[in-house]
C-alpha cells in the first residue's frame, strides 16, 4: 500500500484508495474508502472527520473508475494517510515516528 491517493470523480466523489495500474486504461482502487463528516462526540465540538468504506454492501476488494470519470488524482495529507493505514490495517501503528521507549 505505497500509492494511497484521492480520487475525484465527476460525481464529486473523493474517493481514497490504494491505486494500482492495470493496464486497463483506467484507475483501479483498492481498499477505497470515502471520507465525510461526523458530529463531535462532545456537545458543541467540532465536527470531526471520519472515514467508511466505499462499498459497504459488496465483497469486492477494490473497484476500477473509467478515465472520463476522473477529474484528477491527488496526494492526501499524510494524516489522512495514516488514517486509512490504521483503517485497513490489522496492524496497530504508532502515533508519531520516532523510537518506542519503553
């Protein structure tokens, strides 16, 4: 999972994924998640960001967009980035890099 990427599609989806070439003259997308808005779980907070999986109701691992759906393909933010890592991961990252103390 090297080329985690924003997708934006002419829908005005964004859609965040793993994009991998396929040769198919497309962008596939694996593992896409879309990002959105959540209420504060404190009363008067800010809203908060949060990410859910692009196709909640299917098995299929990724999806693959024709070119004339895409507008443009972007690097998010590395904290959106290391957000989707933990999403998709089963692995528990750490917060911050650095080294581990004990």
């Amino acid at each position: 999972m090297n080329n985690i990427k924003m997708v934006k599609l002419i829908s005005g989806e964004e859609i965040l994924g793993n994009i991998v070439p396929d040769g198919s003259g497309g962008v596939n997308v694996q593992k896409p998640m879309v990002l959105g808005m959540m209420p504060s779980p404190n009363p008067g907070g800010q809203p908060q960001l949060g990410l859910g999986e692009y196709l909640p109701l299917s098995d299929e691992t990724g999806v693959r967009f024709k070119n004339e759906h895409v507008l443009f393909i972007y690097t998010p933010k590395q904290q959106i980035v290391n957000a989707y890592r933990a999403s998709t991961s089963n692995l528990a990252l750490p917060q911050s890099s650095g080294l581990i103390k004990p």
